[in-house]
C-alpha cells in the first residue's frame, strides 16, 4: 500500500482529480491512499497566513517554512530529512525541480511507501523547505504553471499505473512501449472508412508479421516527426 499526502493550498483540486479510471480503481483495490491536506490547517495565527514577503525585495509573495515544516512532522513524524527511513519521499513540486520522467516514475512506485507532495504557489517556497525536508524537487516540463497542483496529479498518475496490480495484465505490456524509447504507432478502429478517410489496407489484411512491421515503421515515423530527440539518443 502507497500512502500519498498531498500538502496544498487548494484541496479542493484535487476533488476529483483521483476519483475516475486506474486511480480510482487502485484505490479501490487498496494499492493506494491518497489525501490533500489544506496547509492552512497547519497554521496557528487568526488570519492562517501562509505566506509572506520576499527577503530582499522583488514582486510576489514567498510561501513561509512554519507550516509546512508542521505538516511534514505530522505527517511523517520526522523533524528532518536525516530522521526520513528509506520508504518515505518529500516531493517538492517546482519550477526548479529535476524534470519529471518515467524513470523516476518508476523508481516511487517501486521504493517509496509513503509519498508527500508539497504543492508550491506564488513566486515560490522558502528554500528551507528544499534544504531541510525534501528528498526530490520536481518538475513536470519546461512551461510556466499556476503552482505545483496539477503536477501533483500528473505525477500520482504516473506512479499509481505502475503498482504491480494496478493495471490488468494485458495493459501492463503496453507500458513499456514508452520506455523502450519510440513513440505508439497509430491505432485505427471501425469503421474501415470514415468521411473519406481510410484505414490502411495492410491493418485490415489478417496478415500479422506485415502488421508487426508496419507499426515498427510508423512508429518510427511518428517518432521522426514528433520526437526526434528520441531517434537521435
Ligand atoms: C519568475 C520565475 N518563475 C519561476 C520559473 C516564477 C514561478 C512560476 C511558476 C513560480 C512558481 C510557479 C508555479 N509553478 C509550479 O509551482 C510548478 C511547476 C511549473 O510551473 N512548471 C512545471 N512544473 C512545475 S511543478 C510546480
């Protein structure tokens, strides 16, 4: 069983965002136990500040040490990093994180038993944060998000599908597709014509070691076009 809590401003995010398909089947089948927590739970003042303004000046507002150095505690029992034992993970999602891949992916759904993902907003997290309690700063890509929520999703969703059990045992194959480093080649379905577009003749031939080959080679192409970072490494 993975224990996932979420440490969030918006709670509400994430509502839904784990109650439909292989999330919601795996926590179902009790692989996975998800929580967002409202970081403001975790303040003491009258007005639940969680933030404030930056040392040294500039725009924005900084997200303050207080409580999500409690949330960790409670959530962990750990007043430190050096306190953490091998199964637990701090996620910080940042702009300034290692880029999230299926690697690392893979490497929490097969060592971590208890994830907590700390979700930044405004112009960013007070560096002790980083510095005393996270075990990985990540990031989903090279784009400007509204604050670290939806990669928190993305990235749950990519860890839950790679608990053994989580995906039926026909799916699970699929999922190497990607690391093996090309893209999916296309897929068609009925009907064989559509609005004057056709399905290739070879697809619909009955003849399995054509069809493997030209997946091989679509793929490949897709690949050159799409992704042709892919084909050079
Ligand atoms: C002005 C400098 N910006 C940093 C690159 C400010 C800034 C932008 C976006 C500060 C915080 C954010 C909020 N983004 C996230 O918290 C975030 C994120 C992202 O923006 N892109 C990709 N992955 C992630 S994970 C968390």
């Amino acid at each position: 069983m993975l224990r996932c809590d979420i440490i969030t401003i918006f709670p509400a995010f994430f509502r839904e965002a784990f109650d439909h398909g292989i999330i919601r089947r795996a926590r179902k089948a009790g692989l996975m136990e998800i929580k967002a927590h409202d970081l403001r739970g975790w303040t003491n003042d009258k007005h639940h500040m969680v933030d404030d303004r930056p040392f040294g000046g500039g725009d924005g507002m900084v997200l303050k040490p207080e409580p999500i150095f409690t949330a960790v505690e409670d959530l962990t029992g750990a007043t430190r990093r050096d306190d953490y034992n091998d199964k637990l993970r701090v996620v910080l999602l940042s702009p300034q994180g290692r880029v999230l891949t299926q690697s690392l992916a893979e490497d929490f759904a097969k060592n971590a038993e208890h994830l907590v993902l700390i979700c930044g907003r405004y112009e960013g997290v007070d560096e002790r944060v980083a510095e005393a309690l996270v075990t990985d700063e990540v990031s989903i890509g090279d784009y400007v998000l509204s604050g670290g929520e939806p990669a928190a999703v993305v990235l749950v969703d990519a860890v839950v599908r790679l608990l053994p059990g989580a995906l039926g045992s026909e799916t699970s194959a699929l999922n190497e597709s990607f690391s093996a480093g090309l893209l999916d080649c296309p897929h068609y379905t009925r009907p064989p014509e559509f609005r004057g577009m056709q399905v290739p003749d070879v697809l619909v031939s009955g003849n399995h070691g054509e069809i493997a080959r030209w997946r091989r080679e679509a793929a490949i192409e897709k690949t050159r076009r799409n992704r042709p970072d892919l084909l050079s490494n």
